[in-house]
C-alpha cells in the first residue's frame, strides 16, 4: 500500500470508472470531497448559521455540542459572523470575547493587506489603468462590517494593461513572482503575499477570457477602502466563487475557505431582490464550465440542501462530455494528490536506510513523473486506463 487511505480511493475509483450515469458520478465525487472537507464540526456550524429561524435554545444547544479551541480561529469566524447579524441572541462569557477577539483580530489583518492595495492602487489608477476587485477583497468591501480570513487581495486588470504592471509594482519597492495569468506581489524579503493582479481567472476550460468584456462591462465604478475600483456585479461574483471552490476541491487548496464560499454565495443571491441567474448562464456557456459549475452547485447542496437552485443551473448538454471531465478531476484529486502526498515523504538521503524503503521509492517515484504529466493528466483516456488498473490492484 502506498496511500494512506488506498482502500477508501480504490472504492471511489471503482465506483466512478465503472460509472455510466451523470448523476450518480457527481453524486460519487461530492459524497466522497465533502467528509475530508467538511467537519462534523463544520456541519452543525453551517445548521446554525443558514438556519432560517434560530432561537436561544438552538444556539445554546449548539454551544454544548461545539468548542471553540477545537475548531480554530479561521473556521471559528463564522460564529463571529453569525453573533454580528444576531445581536437578540445571548452568548456566553466563555464564548463572547473570544468572537469578539476573532472580529477585532482579522479586521487588523485586513487592514494590513488595505494599506498595501491603496498604496498600489493609487499608483494604478494614476497610470490610468483600471482596475478590477473580486474574490474576498471585494466581499469585504460588500460587507465591511464582517472581516475576512485573507492572505491577499485580489485584482484583474485589462490584458493591454497588465506588461506595465509589474514595471509600477517594482518600482514601488515590491517583489513580485510573475506567472502566465497573474503577478503575486510581496513584501521585500518576504514570502507574505499582499496582491494578485490577474490578466485573466483560472477557470480550468479552454475558454477562461470569454466572459472577461462582460464582466468589465457589467461591473460599476465605486469607492472601495478609499480609490475608485470596478466592482463586480452579485452575479459574476457567484460565477467565480462557484468555479474558484471546484478549483480548490480538484487541487485540494484553501479547503477551510470553502464553508465561507457558501456564506458569501448566499448573501450575494439575498441581497440582490433581482438577482439574475441568465447573467451566471450566460458565463457558464461562454467559458464552457458547465461541469464545474454543476459540480460545485451539487457540492454545495449536500452541505447545505437547497441553498443553490440546481435545477436552473443543471445543463443537459454537459452530460454528454461528464467523462471527459470527471476522470481528469478523480484522478488529479484522488489519485496524483494522494501520490504526490507519499512521494513528498521520500527524501533522496534515505534511500539505503532500509531495502522496504528502497522497493517503494523506485516503485512509486518513476510512476509519480510519469502519471503528473500533463499529456496523462489531462486526458481522459489515459486517466480512466490508470484509474481502472489502480482500483482493480
């Protein structure tokens, strides 16, 4: 055994190669994503917070079940949130300051990030650049009165824009890692990371920049934190925040942001009386991510039934490609992840320390390269032959 957890994926393996139904595919891959991203924790947490009436007694009775110092400050900000919006509930003494230290601690460290965002994009706009804020910056900008667990802010400049960026970024003492899609700007000597200017978002299809003219289109000029940025609409907020959190499940990344995910999608949709779900169609069809957006409307739905109206947003033209694009997406997460988890664990210098040792590094370290390339990855063919050798071992 290689994995830790081999009998598990085999089973999921199994079951999704073996599959021909969409639906009880994407019932696979949600059932299997939401326990190693979800808590039982999680879960009552969520309960009270999207519970549609909450009384003293459901609060009080949540208390006794859930624990603070377990959950941690980052998932614990949500009850933060959920005492904010509910001022006739009573909390605890043992509970209530440590809330109220959650909001005055992350509404510091968002200060921090805001300092560096008006510095930057002071200097943009006298650039005459515009300027684009999503993902969490600009939900907090929606919300001020809530602070977000963030590690940087997020903007998305015009492509024609983005070669000058840099050039002002470093000029203002920044270091900056430049990638295709984006510049990840940090301190000097630092590793923190402050902003990601993007010339376009990672959507994972062959169409990422389709959507992009509307969405500059539809978005409005406003004040954010104290110079003009263009703001998204609710709609296209959703959009991203729905293909985003696939991304994050495929990769397994920022896996404690995605009950935040929830929260911000369901503010978007409440506080908009006309909210508009042609506008997150029109995306869908336009950048071909029917499958994710469906996907992730389904995730969703098992953590909190209903919240999302996956009726609207289910396609019957995706069925058609379900292979093509679930494979990819079992074996990246259940397959590579969990490999890459293993050969990571393999340092060079201890390969003579024990001949067990020796068999599995050779065994798995060639298979490792030769399975993360992307002409195997990426295809379907070759990921359902590899899965189907796997789960049948």
């Amino acid at each position: 055994m290689f994995f830790q957890n081999e009998k598990r994926i085999k089973k999921i393996i199994r079951l999704a190669v073996n599959s021909t139904n969409f639906e009880e595919l994407t019932d696979i891959v949600c059932e299997y994503l939401k326990p190693s991203i979800v808590t039982e924790s999680d879960e009552l947490l969520l309960n009270l917070v999207f519970s549609p009436k909450t009384t003293q007694k459901d609060l009080d009775d949540f208390l006794k079940k859930w624990d603070i110092e377990v959950t941690g400050g980052q998932k614990s900000l949500m009850l933060s949130y959920f005492m904010k919006m509910h001022p006739e509930l009573s909390f605890p003494s043992y509970v209530k300051p440590r809330l109220e230290g959650l909001l005055k601690f992350y509404r510091f460290q968002n200060m921090k990030l805001v300092s560096h965002y008006l510095k930057i994009g002071r200097e943009l706009n006298k650039n005459g650049i515009k300027f684009l804020i999503f993902k969490g910056g600009c939900i907090k900008h929606l919300r001020p009165d809530l602070p977000r667990v963030m590690s940087d802010i997020d903007i998305l400049v015009h492509e024609k824009d983005f070669p000058k960026v840099g050039k002002i970024v470093e000029q203002l003492g920044y270091t900056i890692n430049k990638d295709i899609h984006s510049i990840d700007i940090h301190k000097p000597d630092s590793k923190e990371g402050i902003m990601d200017i993007h010339k376009y978002i990672i959507l994972e299809s062959d169409k990422e920049k389709a959507f992009i003219p509307d969405l500059f289109k539809r978005a409005t000029v406003q004040n954010v934190f104290g110079i003009d940025a263009l703001v998204p609409c609710n709609e296209d907020l959703v959009f991203i925040s729905l293909v985003n959190m696939l991304r994050n499940l495929t990769h397994k990344t920022s896996s404690s942001g995605i009950p935040y995910t929830l929260f911000d999608c369901k503010f978007l949709i409440d506080s908009k009386k006309d909210f508009n779900w042609d506008i997150v169609l029109n995306n869908v069809h336009k950048t071909k991510t029917q499958m994710h957006i469906y996907c992730a409307t389904q995730f969703i739905n098992k953590i909190v039934k209903g919240l999302l109206p996956d009726k609207v947003l289910y396609d019957k033209s995706c069925i058609r490609s379900f292979v093509d694009y679930f494979l990819p997406l079992i074996y990246q997460r259940f397959y590579l992840l969990e490999m890459q988890t293993e050969c990571r664990k393999m340092k060079i210098k201890d390969l003579f320390s024990s001949k067990e040792f020796f068999i599995k590094y050779w065994k798995l370290k060639p298979k490792y390269f030769i399975s993360k390339m992307k002409i195997v990855k990426n295809n379907p063919v070759f990921a359902k032959m590899i899965l189907r050798v796997f789960g049948m071992m």
